[in-house]
C-alpha cells in the first residue's frame, strides 16, 4: 500500500460515491470518506459506512461547510474526489479553498459524472445547472489545481431500468415514447463500471489536466437502437409514440422541479445528442475504454438481459 496514493472522497455515501469508495478501497488505496456524523445513525447511510469500515476505509467526521474538518482531512490524503450531489456543486470552492491552503494534494476529481458541460446544447432550467460545473471548471483551472475531469454520461441504474420513461417501474413490454427522430446517441454506463474508470484515472499522468470521457461504443445507443435492442431480447413490438421537441419544450415548461431538470436533460441528450455530437480532441481529454482496455464493463445488452 505504500506507493498507493491516499484517496479522500466527500460525498461518498452518494449516489455514486458509494460505489468509488468501494472501488478505491478495493483498489488497494487507503482511503478516506469524509462524512458527516448524522450519517452514522441514518438507517441507510449508516449501513454504508459499516460497509466502507469493513472494507478498510478511514472515517473522518466533517462537512464541506466545516473549514477545518474538511482542510484536516485534506492534509491527510494525494487525490481528493468530489461525489457531491448537483446542488452543492458551487460550494465545491470550499474543497479548492482547503486544497490551495492544503498544498499538497496530486490531483482533484472534481464532481461531473454527467455530460460534458464544455459541450451542450441545453434549455433551462439545465443551462444555469450546468452553468455551475462549469463556472467551477474555470476556478479550478484559474487557481492551477492539477484535475481530472470525469464524463460518464447516463448512469444506468437510472435509466435502462425503465428504458428512460419516467413514471413507470419496469423497461416497456407494450408502448414506449421515443424523443425527437430517435437518432440522436445517448451513452449508458453501469455505476461500478464510472467508479471503476475514475479510480484508474486518478494515477494517469496521460488523464492530467484533461478529460475522461466514458463512452463504450457498445453503450453508445440512440433510443431506436435502444428499443429495438429490447425487442430483440424480450421478443415482441413495442407501439412506438414519437414526441418531437417542440412537445418536449412544453413539457419542460409546465413541470415542476426536478421533473422539469430531468426532461431537459432528456432533451440535451436525445434532441441534441449531447452525449456523442462531437469528437474528442486529444489536446482535451480521452475515451476511457481505449486508455484502459483492460477494464470489463458491462454493456446496455448485458444491463438489459437482467430484466428480460
């Protein structure tokens, strides 16, 4: 473990950050969760915390709102990883405060784990959200804080459960309501496969100041590829409702949040195709799967296959 480097995650009893603390634990990195101490007592975030325990993960008590917890916890660590829900994105220039004055940290992971913000095509109320991470972008870089940035586009124990119809608990067997021309490609990535791709990059002195782009080609599917992929595996038609964008931005309108962040994110991805409208330029960043061949993730067939 010695020239394992130290990994601190805040917010790791998240949504995703469960699953990247267990993977940097897993990994052989000693590694630190930064949690708050009502955390223990909660019935869910509390079992994860056994878990992390029993895993060889250091517990350390704090906030990103408490300075010196977070700036304790900081000192202790090479690589801190943010795993932050969105709303909290702008106060991650709490974490570059406590770096700066840290000095010592090798890397920071900023929390992304969705589209890439550099490159959108978005409606409100997605702009401004997006406008965050981005505006946070820019402060890390300003303050010459040593990053890498991780795009793993959908998650997919959101979205292939249901075949990404809102309102419904289970992929389709009947009818299915495809957005836009149904053309435009969408990249899904199982939550331990993300955890998996960001833990390798932390060390990479190729992923240094640049961007990860989780995108299989084999996860990289436009929703009439997606329905059909099901069909295939279920082995029946599905009655197809097309819903073009002007319907969508109605929609959006008329909902409230989070629904309305949702569908616009819906719309960014399948109206715009902001998810693989454009090509990786190397000077940026790189797909994960051709730096790190290596890794077995899970395709949307073998995601899907667990619900035929």
């Amino acid at each position: 473990m010695a020239d394992k480097s130290k990994i601190l995650i805040i917010g790791g009893t998240g949504y995703i950050g469960k699953h990247v603390v267990e993977e940097s634990a897993k990994s052989g990195h000693p590694t630190f969760a930064l949690v708050r101490e009502s955390s223990v007592s909660d019935p869910v975030k509390g079992k994860l915390i056994e878990n992390f325990e029993s895993l060889g993960v250091t517990i350390l008590f704090g906030d990103l709102y408490n300075h010196d917890s977070l700036l304790d916890a900081v000192k202790k660590v090479d690589i801190v990883i943010s795993t932050v829900g969105h709303m909290q994105i702008p106060d991650q220039v709490n974490i570059i405060a406590a770096i700066k004055e840290a000095g010592n940290v090798q890397r920071f992971l900023p929390s992304e784990f969705g589209n890439d913000v550099d490159h959108l095509h978005s409606v409100e109320p997605l702009t401004s959200a997006f406008a965050r991470k981005i505006k946070l972008r820019r402060t890390i870089e300003a303050e010459g804080i040593p990053y890498t940035y991780v795009c793993c586009n959908y998650f997919a124990g959101f979205f292939l459960p249901t075949l990404c119809q809102f309102g419904v608990q289970a992929p389709p067997r009947d009818k299915v309501s495809i957005l836009g021309d149904g053309n435009a490609k969408a990249v899904f990535n199982e939550e331990n496969d993300i955890a998996t791709f960001t833990i390798k990059a932390i060390n990479d002195p190729e992923t240094l100041n640049k961007v990860v782009y989780i995108r299989p080609p084999l996860n990289t599917n436009s929703m009439n590829e997606l329905v059909t992929l099901w069909e295939n595996l279920i082995g029946q038609t599905l009655e197809k409702t097309y819903v073009p964008e002007e319907e969508l931005l109605k929609q959006i309108e008329a909902s409230p949040p989070p629904f309305n962040l949702l569908l616009a994110l819906n719309h960014s991805v399948f109206i715009k195709g902001d998810h693989a409208n454009f090509d990786i330029d190397p000077a940026v960043g790189f797909e994960a799967t051709e730096i790190y061949p290596d890794v077995k993730y899970t395709t949307v067939e073998e995601y899907l296959k667990r619900f035929v």
